[in-house]
C-alpha cells in the first residue's frame, strides 16, 4: 500500500484546521462574559466622561462654547452628529445632556442593550464632538470599541436582558403578519430571531475584529515609543508627569519621579507590555501575565496621569481576552462575598414587606431570593 504523498498530507492539514476554525466560527458565541463585562465598563466611560464635565457643560459642549462661535461660521457645523445638538438652548442641551447620561446608565444595564446602546453612541458623539479640538485617541478608543460591541452579543451575563430572555420564550416565527408580530415580540424578549449560524459568525467576526484592533494598538503605541530617544534611554516618562495636567496626585507623582530607577523601569515596561501584547496572547500562560500588566498598566496612567476614562475603556475591550473559566471563578468568588450583603437588605426589608397589606401571606424574599 503505498504512502500518502506530502501534498496530499499538507492538503489534509489544511482541511483539518478549516474544520476547526469553521467550527470554532459558527458553532457558538466566543468570549462572551468578556463582552458583557466590555459592556458596562464602557457605559461607565461613556457616564464618566459627561458626569464629571457636567458643571462645564456649557461652556465646553453647549452655546457658552468659542467652538460654537466658530463652527457657525464654518461648514463645519453641518456635520451630522455636531447638528443634532448645533441649535439647542441650555436647558434643551441639560435634557439632552441628561438623557445621554441615562442612555449609558440602560447600556450598563443591559436594558434592551443594541437599541440603548446605538442611540447612546450617537447622544455621546453629538456632545463631544461639538468642540473636537478636545477630543483624543481615547474617545476614538472608546467609540470603536462600543460600535464594534453593538454587533456583539454583551447582554449574555448581567444584564436585564438575560434577565428577560430567561421568564419567556420564544414564539414560533412563520409567514404572515403573525409571523411580523411573533418577531417584534422575540426582539422585545431579546430572543433569537436569526439563524443561529450567522449571530455565532457574525459576533466572533467582530469578536476578531476587536480583538485585532487592540493588538494593532498596542503594538503601534509601543513600537513607535521605541523609535524615540527618550523611551530608549528610559526617560520619557519624566516629562509628561511634570504637567500639573497630568498630576491628579502631586505627592505620588513627585514620589514616583524622583526615584530615576522607577522612572526607567516604568519607561520600560510600557514599551516592552505594549509591544509584546499581541504576541503574549499565543501562550496561556503569557496571556494571563500579558492581560494583568496591561490592566496594571492602564490603572498606574489613571492614577499617575488623571486618565481614568481612557484607562477605563482599555481595560473593559482588554476583558475580552480574559478566558470565560476566569470570569467564571470569579462570578463565584463575587456572589459569595456578597451574600452577606443581599441576606442584611432581606434582614431589614422582610419585616417591612410583611407588613403591607396583603403581604402577610407571601413568602419572605428571602426564601425566593434562594429558591
């Protein structure tokens, strides 16, 4: 019987790893408590970045704006995201402001999360963008990490649409108007409407593309920082942490710089987390390492250079590569930590309840909350 020749073998290779990855594509939803977490960690940002300029919204967004001086009297202005806000009043612009703070606060939330989460991104470009001279790669960070999240399926884990999408089920679509009505009812449920085939392709294409958005990030970042002379002698970091800027904390900033071992050590570490990031992510175990010195990474910038918005975004799009055996431990390790918590607002709120009328005979929420 005469042996298989080399094509034949490469050509079988090649099948095989096409059966994998197809099967790996379509037959299930990847990384999905990472996108759940990406999620509200991006809402958060998104609530962050309004809540804290709120008393300077005026002056910075709305019509107390030298950009909006300016952007009237240019072509800019008729930009379609700047001109949904372009002809507000202050107190239209403080409910349109407000609205767009609630909007990320659904998204967190998980409350009809594609719906919430397309108009949230619109109210959030419509106000940052009306004086973009302000904006940085953070913003643009986190408006493509959220239009990307939109084609993700992030409401799997806490969120009230699994909450919903848990009590019902879901209808038997078919021709007709009653197959429209069964339909409406299905996305109101957040049930599956789509072959299942295509949202499991479709959310770990995006998946993919995320992720590869990420590596080209960091590799870039930490690439071009080696090409600089004050990266490769291990000083850059000096100078930025010298503006009043980017010293939310003067004692820990002046702590850090004054000790040039830690300034060179920290020069160096950015470079070699950034640049070795994508290719960390082969191995498990460098994975692991990989995804907590970006997340101590990015926490030491919020801290040390008072970006937490932008450490905030990068942090929630990295938790897609955190493994869902290690969001699982961790879910665990959080429910039971705050059950104590759960049992005393129960403790307290039982006898209450007990005592509205026709209360008297229902089971305490205590015993429901464990059933």
């Amino acid at each position: 019987m005469s042996q298989p020749s080399v094509a034949s073998r490469g050509l079988d290779l090649v099948n095989e790893w096409y059966d994998r990855f197809e099967s790996w594509l379509l037959t299930d939803k990847r990384s999905l408590y990472g996108a759940s977490l990406a999620r509200i960690l991006a809402g958060c940002s998104v609530m962050g970045i309004l809540i804290t300029n709120f008393r300077v919204r005026n002056l910075m967004f709305g019509q107390g704006s030298v950009w909006n001086d300016i952007a009237q009297k240019g072509n800019d202005m008729y930009w379609p995201p700047r001109l949904i806000t372009s002809h507000l009043g202050n107190t239209a612009f403080l409910f349109y402001y407000l609205l767009v703070i609630l909007l990320a606060f659904l998204f967190v939330l998980g409350w009809h999360t594609r719906l919430v989460g397309v108009l949230m991104l619109i109210g959030h470009i419509s106000i940052i963008e009306r004086i973009p001279i302000l904006g940085d790669q953070g913003d643009n960070i986190l408006r493509v990490g959220t239009l990307l999240l939109l084609f993700l399926h992030s409401s799997e884990y806490w969120s009230l649409d699994s909450k919903r999408r848990a009590r019902t089920k879901a209808e038997p679509m078919g021709p007709g108007p009653g197959g429209v009505l069964a339909v409406v009812k299905n996305l109101y449920n957040s049930q599956r409407v789509l072959p299942s085939w295509f949202t499991n392709g479709l959310h770990n294409v995006v998946l993919i593309a995320l992720g590869w958005q990420l590596i080209m990030i960091y590799f870039s970042a930490g690439w071009f920082k080696a090409q600089g002379p004050l990266w490769f002698h291990g000083t850059a970091i000096y100078y930025p942490m010298q503006l009043q800027e980017y010293k939310p904390f003067p004692f820990l900033t002046d702590a850090m710089t004054h000790v040039g071992v830690m300034v060179g050590l920290s020069t160096y570490v950015a470079m070699v987390v950034q640049i070795g990031f994508g290719f960390a992510l082969l191995h498990p175990i460098a994975r692991r390492i990989a995804i907590f010195c970006a997340i101590m990474f990015h926490l030491s910038i919020a801290v040390f250079m008072a970006l937490p918005w932008f450490s905030l975004s990068m942090i929630a799009f990295d938790s897609i590569f955190v493994s869902t055996s290690t969001f699982i431990l961790f879910d665990r390790w959080i429910r039971a930590k705050l059950r104590p918590v759960a049992d005393l607002f129960f403790d307290v709120t039982d006898p209450i309840v007990a005592k509205l009328p026709g209360r008297s005979k229902q089971p305490s929420l205590v015993s429901r909350a464990a059933d």
